[in-house]
C-alpha cells in the first residue's frame, strides 16, 4: 500500500444554513514523491461530516470532476435525506482510496 497526500479545503459557494444546496470542497492529491494523481472520480473519493453545526446531518457526495491543474479535483456534497445545512462549524474527513494508494484529511467548513 502506497500513501496519498491529500489537502483539501471546503467553500460555501452556494450552501447556507437553510438550504441544500452543495458544498464544494477542493481537493489536491499528490503520490508520495509529490506527483499529481490524476483520473479519480466520485467512486474513489468518500466524504464523512465528523462534526457538524448544532442539529447538523451527515452529507452525501453528490460529485467530483477533476479541475484545470493535474490532480486537482472538485467535490460537492449535501445534507443526506431532505435535511438542510444547519448555521455553524462543520468538520469534514475526506479520504482518497485507488488500487493500493490511500490517504485522508480534514477540512473545515462554516455556515452563518
């Protein structure tokens, strides 16, 4: 088994408190030696809401699409069911497993 380097940092865009819209967090996934890992997809990437604003819900991914820059990657998620986003910080663990290669990290997220 080899090690991912993954950084990853969520943005609001269009998500609130109130509503369902996504989430988006960007991600960078880099090999051992420091190479862009590219070709990955939702399948490879899993997102769990560890701590979430006061009567929060879990999220599910809802899509990922690689950006412009190698091993780059764009993911959304969403409130699972038809809960909204509740006000307050959110922590996100995001994990990256392809083949033998695995790695994982935390991000941060808040909603007024």
């Amino acid at each position: 088994m080899t090690r991912l380097h993954i950084e990853a940092f969520a943005e609001a865009t269009i998500a609130a408190a109130g509503n369902r819209n996504p989430a988006t967090l960007a991600l960078v996934v880099t090999d051992e030696r420091g190479a862009p890992v590219t070709g990955l997809g939702a399948a490879e990437i899993r997102v769990d809401a560890m701590i979430v604003g006061a009567g929060g819900v879990l999220v599910r991914l809802v899509g990922a699409a690689a950006g412009r820059l190698p091993g780059t990657y764009l993911a959304q998620v969403v409130p699972i069911r038809e809960e909204t986003w509740r006000p307050g910080g959110h922590v996100f663990a995001v994990a990256v497993e392809r083949d033998e290669q695995r790695g994982m990290t935390l991000t941060r997220l808040h909603l007024a």
